[in-house]
C-alpha cells in the first residue's frame, strides 16, 4: 500500500501531502488535519451543523464550479489507485479472479480485464522502487 503521504490529495480541501502532514483516510478518500478541524468544530454543535448542511454548491460561482472538478477528478483517480492497490492485496493471498469479480459483482473474465495489468504494474514499481 502507498501510504507516502506526499502523493495524497486531500479529498475534501485538495491540498497535496507533504512531510509531516497528518491525513487519514478510508477506501482511497484523504482528509488532511485542517479539514478533520473543520468538520470537528462543524459537527461540536446542532447549530454549527445545520449551517454548514446547505449545499456549497448552491452559493458558488461558476468558476467556482469548474475549479472543483480538477479536485474531485484526482480524489476518482486517488480512490481507484487505491482499488487496484486493493485488488492486487487479494491477488497476493491467492484469491481468484472469480472471487475478485463476485465481490465486485462482476464475472472473472471483467475484473481480470480490469485489473490484471495494473495489478502487474504495481507489483513491478514495488519490485524496482
Ligand atoms: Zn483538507
């Protein structure tokens, strides 16, 4: 697993890892420590909460708009980096394909197709790295 902090992106503010940031995360999603903050002082109370419930995107400008989908593009490729990272977890304790694809709720030969090669991708980086 990649856990260098320096190539995540925090899911909810954008800002990149560096040295000695804290971030945690869940399923391929990142939250640096400014953001837990945040949504720690947001959820301390019922009044906090219920103003920060309406949509962001209602208030925003279109440019606004536009500067979120770069943000929400790299959390898609963080997650799904973190899928494959996942997959070839599975693979390294013998789990079949069959497996792999039934818990995805696709067959064999779909997740192989989606998989294998990135699978193998990961496996030589981690060889040369
Ligand atoms: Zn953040």
């Amino acid at each position: 697993m990649d856990t260098d902090v320096e190539r995540k992106h925090c899911s909810f503010c954008g800002v990149r890892g560096k040295r000695g940031m804290l971030f945690a995360g869940g399923h391929g999603a990142m939250i640096c420590e400014s953001c837990v903050a945040h949504y720690a002082d947001v959820f301390s109370s019922s009044a906090k909460t219920a103003k920060a419930s309406v949509p962001p995107w209602e208030s925003m400008s279109d440019a606004e708009i536009l500067s979120n989908l770069p943000l929400i593009a790299r959390t898609a490729e963080q997650v799904d980096d973190f899928l494959v990272e996942w997959v070839e977890l599975a693979r390294s304790r013998q789990l079949s394909w069959a497996a792999i694809g039934t818990a995805m709720g696709v067959s064999r030969q779909a997740a192989w197709e989606r998989f294998a090669r990135r699978v193998e991708q990961l496996r030589e980086r981690s060889t040369t790295a």
